[in-house]
C-alpha cells in the first residue's frame, strides 16, 4: 500500500493557483489596455523562474 504524497499535491494546487492568479491579472491589464489606458504590463515574477 501506498502512502500519499501530500506535499506533491500540495505544490500542484498551489501551482494551478498562481497560474489562474496571473492569467486573471492578465485579462485585467487587457482590458485596462482596451480602454484606453496607456498602461504597461508589469512582469510577474515566479518562483521558478519561468
């Protein structure tokens, strides 16, 4: 019998999270942008890197 591996199931949350985090805040600036806004994207930066 297996034991569960908790911490990876964890960090794969934690990941769906920050991915639907930062393509929320993309969709914003997008339609800050289409309004007529000047706004530059800020670059979000990640734990690992990418």
């Amino acid at each position: 019998m297996f034991k569960p591996n908790y911490s990876f199931e964890k960090r794969q949350k934690e990941l769906a999270k920050q991915k639907k985090k930062e393509e929320k805040q993309k969709r914003k600036l997008e339609k800050k942008n289409d309004s007529g806004g000047q706004a530059v994207p800020e670059q979000v930066k990640t734990e690992d890197g990418s």
